[in-house]
C-alpha cells in the first residue's frame, strides 16, 4: 500500500521533527506504518531542505510557498466577499494544494491523508484519480463552519477522522449524511521518550512543588484562569512555583471563531488585545513574578525532562480538542489536571490518572491542585495508572496499528 501523508502548508518537516504537533504526528505515524507501508510525506519547502529526498525509510517531497505567502494578504482582503472565513476558502494556500495535487496525480498513491484543511479534499481528489481520501480533524471546523461550506468536501473524503469522540461526535452531528465514514483515532506519544523517573519524583521538593503548564500561550489554553488558581495555590504553599513553557503563539481569531463555541469567543475575544502574554505577565504582583516563569518554546526531545521534574501538570484550556500535553506528562509518570472540555475527559481517567474540574474557574483549579499537592501517595499512584494508560491507549505503534485497518478498509 502506497501511502502519502500531507502536511499543513505552515508546516515544515525535516527530519526528525521536532515541533508542530501535527507535523510530529506525519512524521511519527510514517515511521510505524513504513514496515507495511510505501510512505510520502508532503510538506512546505523550508530553507536548507531538498526539495525530494529518502530518509529512513521515508519519502519526503516539498513545496514552495513563497507565492501563498505573498498573496494571502491581498486575498484575505476580499474575504467578507467568498461567504466563508478565509482560512476555510480555496484560495488560502492554493498554489501549496495546487503543487501537491498535481504531484500526487502522478504517484498512484492509495490513501492520501489530509489534515485540518478541508478545501484540499476535493482539489487533490479531482487530480489523484483512484486514491482514498482522509481528512483528518483536530480541531472543531467541520461541525462550527457552515455545512454549505463543508457538506461538499466531506463528501468528497472517504474515511473522516476526529483526534477524539469530542471532534468526530461533532462531525457527526453536523453532517449526519457523513457519519458512517466518521471515524476517531487519537494522538500518539512516544512512550520510550516520555518515560518516568527511575526514582519516585518529589520526595525532596514537598515544600516547593513545582507545577506545569506545556502548550501555546494563547486566550484559549486558560493561561489566564491559571494564573488566578496559582495565586491561591501560592498563598498556601510559600515555596510553590510554576513554569509554563510554550511559544508565544495566540490562535488567529478567525480559527478561534470557527473552533470553539460562540460564547466561549466572546469571552475570549477581548483577551487578544494588547498582546496576551504581555498582559499574563503584567498581571503578576512582584512577590508572585518570581515563582512564575515563562520558560518560551523547548524543543519536544526536551520535554520529557520538564514532565519528570514537576510534581503536577496542569492544562487549563477552555477549548481543546484532545490535549497532548495530558498524555505526555502520563507517559512520564506525572499526574494531571484538565479541565472539562472538547476531549480532555476522554484521554483523562478522573480519579485515575488526574482530576477534571470545570472550565474557566479559578477556585475549582486551586482546590484540585492543592487537593492532589496534599497526597504524594496519591499523586504517586496516579502516576503509575497514568503511565499504564499511556501505553495501552497513546502509543504511536497503536495509533498507527488503528491508521493502518482503517487504510484497509477503504482501500
């Protein structure tokens, strides 16, 4: 079977890859899937790379986007005129979905996988004359864009793929004509990499426990919620830090829009003004400054260290479709605590592996954190489930195992 996995046009994939969660995820599912699989992976063309190469095992062929990059500013001007956020129309990165069509005409490939963009479906389905089409979503587009939008392109897909039920129970319901091609797999971790300590953690640090945040800082990860948990949590714990680390990348607010639910824009809508993370920043009293810190971007070989030094991770966010930084601090053996939304619950075993608590609200956060922060044994135990479940749900030889009977099926 002759497989090629297509990559956002933002996305760049030199291998290995080391950032974007869903570049990592082409790159770590081809990897599983070459022992059964011929395997192509598609990207942008990024500086330095060759524009064709064979790596491991894997088939890499990239495209230029200079000539998007200098459109997509005199195309979004005539957005309000193509009746649909401009990310959702043809012309957002055409000449990228023009290039990879045209190419994968010529492969004779028998799936080809897409993510997020459902634009790309049809067009490269019009070319590719005889190969399966999978669009996979990880985020909410296709149940919160208008279903004149979507309706086409959904058709056009031969399996339709949610990163959790929380994503593919929506498609459902939004195209209930597509729901028997809807499908969910879930996002992998690589359970070598992310592993526990070979000690029990935090047997020294009980009076200065250290709390993490992993992901983007941006208006819907709850940064903001956070930050008035820890000031509570802080008032009990004199010696107790956070560290958050992750660029300083708020979504564009057009897929924030089409993302998550209208009452949870309008709350989040006005926290984009200023700049995000300045305002999280200047929000911190000096006595508080000094136990928060903004650690930016780590590379993702360098996380596992992080996950093994804090006693907790916390992922906040008000909108979240799966949740990767959950199933990497379980991996590693360190509890979490999430927040009831998009598809959290699902990877989160409540009482198992961490606590849920409702989003958006500081107080309920502080008292799970300080609840669990009370309890090593407890924290210990959870850690051990979490690993366990890591490893019986989220590895990447798992994921691709599912990928690859799904292919099956419609190839």
């Amino acid at each position: 079977m002759k497989v090629a996995l297509v990559n956002q046009p933002w996305n760049d994939a030199e291998p290995p890859v080391r950032a974007g969660s869903i570049a990592i995820w082409n790159y770590r599912v081809a990897r599983e899937l070459a022992a059964a699989c011929e395997v192509e992976i598609c990207a942008r063309a990024s500086r330095g790379a060759p524009a064709a190469e064979t790596r491991d095992g894997l088939a890499y062929r990239r495209f230029p986007t200079a000539r998007d990059t200098r459109l997509l500013p005199l195309l979004r001007r005539a957005a309000p005129l193509l009746g649909a956020p401009f990310f959702a129309t043809r012309w957002y990165f055409s000449s990228y979905t023009r290039q990879v069509g045209r190419w994968l005409a010529d492969q004779q490939c028998n799936v080809i996988h897409v993510h997020n963009l459902s634009q790309m479906v049809p067009a490269i389905k019009r070319r590719a004359r005889g190969a399966r089409l999978v669009l996979h979503m990880h985020c909410e587009w296709l149940q919160r864009l208008e279903p004149r939008v979507v309706r086409g392109r959904a058709a056009a897909a031969d399996l339709i793929l949610g990163c959790s039920e929380h994503v593919t129970n929506g498609a459902r319901a939004a195209l209930p004509e597509a729901a028997a091609r809807c499908r969910t797999v879930p996002n992998g971790v690589d359970t070598k990499l992310f592993s526990p300590l070979a000690a029990p953690r935090g047997a020294s640090r009980k009076d200065a426990p250290l709390l993490l945040f992993v992901g983007r800082i941006t208006p819907e990860k709850g940064l903001h919620v956070l930050l008035d948990a820890f000031r509570l949590v802080a008032a009990r714990h004199d010696g107790a830090r956070l560290l958050i680390v992750g660029p300083d990348a708020p979504t564009p607010l057009e897929f924030l829009a089409a993302a998550a639910p209208p009452e949870c824009v309008a709350r989040l809508a006005p926290l984009y003004a200023g700049g995000y993370a300045a305002r999280l920043r200047d929000s911190l009293a000096p006595a508080l400054a000094g136990r928060v810190r903004f650690a930016g971007a780590v590379p993702h070989t360098e996380l596992p260290g992080l996950y093994r030094q804090a006693d907790l991770l916390v992922n906040p966010s008000l909108s979240e479709s799966f949740g990767m930084s959950l199933i990497e601090a379980m991996a590693c053996g360190t509890p979490v605590i999430g927040a009831r939304a998009g598809g959290m619950p699902e990877v989160i075993a409540a009482g198992e592996t961490g606590l849920l608590v409702e989003p958006g609200e500081p107080e309920p956060l502080a008292a799970a954190i300080l609840d669990l922060l009370g309890d090593p044994g407890r924290r210990r135990e959870m850690g051990v489930r979490g690993r366990a479940r890591a490893e019986a749900c989220y590895s990447w030889q798992r994921v691709a195992g599912e990928l690859l009977a799904l292919y099956r099926e419609i190839a």
